[in-house]
C-alpha cells in the first residue's frame, strides 16, 4: 500500500447506476475513490494517478475489456491490487482471469460485505509476500464437503420428484459422502492400478436402497448429476485457489470415477427390480 492517508481505489464500470452506488460504498468505508466509465478513462486515470486497488467490470464496451484495464494496471502500479466484477461467471473467465492474475473475482451484483473483506485482505498483504493459489482438486474438495453437499440437497429439494418423497436429509444425501471419498481417493493416486473397488461398492450400496425407497431409474440417475453439478459450480466458485496444472486431468477422474459409481448404481438398481 502507499503512504497516502487513503487508500485509492479505481473503479470501471459502464453503468451510471453501478458507478455511483459503489463509488458512494467506496467512499463511505473510507477509500479515495474515482470511477472511470470506459476504458479510454480508466487508462487516463491509470497513468495520472498512482493507485491501491482496481475494481473493474469485466465487460466495458467490449466483452473481457476489464482485462486490458489489468493488463494496464499491472504494468504502470504493480503492487495494486486487482479485482474484476462479471455478470456472467463462466469457466473461460475465471481461466483468464488466473492468467492476467487478477487477484480476485466476484460475480455482479457484487456482495458489498464479501468485497470489501477481499479488498481489505488483499490491500493488507504485502505484494510480494501474497502466496500461490496452488490447493490441488483433492484438497479442494475435501475441505469444501459440506458445501457441496448443501448445494446437492438445494437441488434435490427443488426437484418435484425428490421432494415428493418421504425422505430425511441424510437419507436423501446416502451417497454423497461415499462418493465423495472415492473421488478423493482417486485424485490422490491412492490407487494406482485403476478405480477402486470401493467406488463399485458404494455404486450397489445406492442403487439398492434407492429402489427400496421408491426411486425411478431417471431420478437415480439425477441423484449422481446433480451431486456432479454441485461439485462443478463449487470448483468454478474457487477457481482462483485451485492449481490449474493439474485441474484438468483431475476434473476428468472426477467424471471416470462418477460414471463407474452411476454403472454400479444402475446395475444394482436393475438386480434389486428383478428380485
């Protein structure tokens, strides 16, 4: 941070509203404010003036201007701190947003006490000492259990079908630990010589009480594409502290181990409707 009293922020946005509520925010937690509504302005005031924090639409004009405003940043005050507002969250995004090394990015409208708890962490950290983001998916995934576990139940209970049935949180969350484990399982290299039998375990295990409680075979088939979903919308949401390099080939065991728990699943499913 500089040894200015307040700390300057430059905030872009193309929308009047936007520019004038958040500048009136800004202003009122303290920070030395001035808005800029295209990237023309924000490269003026970029070279004029020295700052501590760039708040900046993503899109300004153009989708991914927010970018080149970044870029710009990052080149004339390289300890400001850079943060970029979208409206429309999306895996390529948050991938250039890593690249340009934005330090943060929140999705519009912008929850006002989640950025300025960003904001003040970040300014509060020496540039040079801000660690990696390097938490590898297995890491990720395991502390963020029960996340992903509240995202599948929202889903579950929005789905008329589930709902309709008499079921307890837990039971209508069965499979969902089990699984989880054997992902990690497999993201940790823990076996090595292919998909561990435990993943065809726990595969039979739900698809058999899945029958017992009244389950179709279409929703037994959601239950595993919506515990898939959550866990996807919970990997975009955390991005930014996932180490990318291995990311990749860990999304692809997710969906190898899945689809051997739904195959075992479905096989059990089938067996138990036959008996």
């Amino acid at each position: 941070m500089s040894n200015r009293s307040r700390t300057r922020i430059l905030f872009v946005d193309d929308e009047p509203s936007i520019r004038a509520t958040m500048g009136a925010i800004l202003e009122r937690e303290g920070f030395d404010v001035t808005t800029a509504s295209t990237v023309a302005e924000a490269l003026r005031a970029i070279n004029i003036h020295p700052y501590d924090a760039l708040v900046s639409d993503l899109n300004i004009g153009e989708p991914g201007d927010g970018f080149t405003i970044v870029s710009a940043m990052r080149r004339t005050h390289p300890n400001c701190v850079n943060f970029i507002l979208t409206g429309y969250p999306a895996f390529e995004s948050a991938l250039q947003a890593i690249r340009n090394q934005v330090d943060d990015y929140l999705v519009k409208p912008a929850d006002i006490t989640e950025l300025m708890t960003s904001l003040k962490s970040k300014l509060s950290t020496p540039r040079g000492s801000r660690p990696l983001m390097t938490q590898r998916l297995a890491e990720f995934l395991q502390e963020n259990r029960d996340q992903i576990a509240s995202r599948t139940l929202i889903s579950m209970k929005a789905d008329s079908r589930m709902a309709a049935l008499p079921l307890s949180e837990a039971q209508r969350l069965l499979h969902v630990s089990g699984l989880l484990n054997g992902i990690i399982a497999q993201l940790e290299g823990r076996t090595p010589n292919g998909l561990d039998g435990s993943i065809s375990t726990e595969g039979s295990r739900h698809g058999q009480i899945r029958r017992q409680q009244h389950y179709s075979e279409e929703m037994l088939v959601d239950d595993v594409r919506l515990l898939d979903a959550a866990i996807y919308d919970t990997v975009q949401d955390g991005l930014l502290r996932l180490e990318l390099s291995s990311l990749i080939p860990g999304l692809k065991q997710v969906n190898l181990t899945m689809s051997a728990h739904l195959k075992a699943a479905l096989l059990a499913f089938h067996r138990a409707a036959a008996a």
